[in-house]
C-alpha cells in the first residue's frame, strides 16, 4: 500500500517547477491529482507524465484568482475522484523582480496579491467547505512568495518573507 492511496489532491499551479514534482511525487504516491492551472500545455504533460507512469491525475484549466474558477474546479474534482483530502496551494506569479518599490508597477503589484494572496485564500475556502461537507480529514499545504525591494538597502538587494 503507497501513502497516499485513495486520497485526493487538488494542486494549483501544477504545470511547471515545484507544482509538477509534487503532482508526481503524489501520484507515485497513490493519489489522484488534480492540476489546476492557467497553463494548458504544460499542465498537460504534466498528467500525461503521471498517466504514462501509471499514475491518476486530470487537468482542470483554473486561474486561482477566480473564486468561480475555484468553485467549479473543486466541484469537478469530487466528480471526478469522489473526494477532496489534500489542497497544495502552489500557484505563483513572480512580478518584477528589479524594481524597487516606489518604481513597482501598480498593475503588476496586484496580480501578484490576487495570485500569490487572494488565490491561496480562496482555493483553501473552497477545499475548506468541500471537506468540512464531506467529514474527510485534510491537510492543506501553501507555497508562496512575497518580496519587495526595499530602497534603504544597497541598490538591488531583496530580501524575501
Ligand atoms: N522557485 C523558487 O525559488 C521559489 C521561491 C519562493 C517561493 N516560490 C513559490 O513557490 C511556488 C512555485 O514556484 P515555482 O518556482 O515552481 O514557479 P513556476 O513559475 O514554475 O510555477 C508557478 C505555476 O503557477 C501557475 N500559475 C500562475 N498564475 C496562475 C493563476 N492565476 N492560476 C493558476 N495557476 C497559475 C503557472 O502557470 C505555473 O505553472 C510559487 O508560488 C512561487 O512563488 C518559489
């Protein structure tokens, strides 16, 4: 028996880098994963690895900046793999890695917030209100990244939270 058979994931931002190797390692696991991501390619290689590896996993195209997009995609998922045990919350966007704060762009600086914070935050509302619907026992894991550059500190250093 693997560690996670019969368990569910719903992983956000799985098509690339830290996202794809938790899908697969969850699956190598025995769990059915869901990847949700903006990125329709790369998000599907990232199952077909998994399904050609034996594994259980689908593609839900979602931007975790929409709570309907949330919504639906967990929806999908319970229809899909009868349950919801695991939220990997991964999903991130980098904004501009250069600029100092006072030069930061406003529109960038929000689709940081709406992907990086508002996405974590609504993605565990849903999975939250799914489990607590269906009395399993869950585990959320977030992965994110805030970083400014702060104008005090030698020209160009950042410092990560
Ligand atoms: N790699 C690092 O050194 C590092 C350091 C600190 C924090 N992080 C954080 O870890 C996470 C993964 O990092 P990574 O290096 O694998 O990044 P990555 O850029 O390879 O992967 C991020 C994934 O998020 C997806 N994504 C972006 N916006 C989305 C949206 N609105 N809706 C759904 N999916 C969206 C992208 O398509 C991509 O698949 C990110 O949250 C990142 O900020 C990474």
């Amino acid at each position: 028996m693997a560690r996670f058979d019969n368990k569910v994931v719903f992983l956000t931002g799985g098509a690339t880098g830290i996202g794809r190797a938790t899908a697969e390692a969850f699956a190598r696991e025995g769990a059915s994963v869901a990847v949700c991501d903006v990125a329709e390619t790369p998000a599907q290689e990232t199952v077909r690895r998994i399904t050609n590896a034996g594994g259980k996993a689908i593609f839900i195209k979602t931007n975790v900046a929409s709570a309907e997009e949330i919504q639906s995609a967990v929806k999908t998922t319970i229809e899909q793999f009868g349950g919801l045990h695991i939220g990997i919350n991964n999903a991130g966007v980098e904004g501009s890695r250069d600029k100092a704060t006072h030069d930061y762009d406003e529109t960038v600086f929000r689709q940081v917030i709406d992907v990086n914070l508002t996405g974590v935050f609504l993605c565990m509302k849903a999975q939250i209100q799914a489990m607590l619907t269906s009395k399993t026992p869950h585990h959320f894991w977030g992965i994110s990244e805030c970083r400014f550059i702060l104008p005090t500190l030698p020209p160009n250093t950042p410092s990560w939270a």
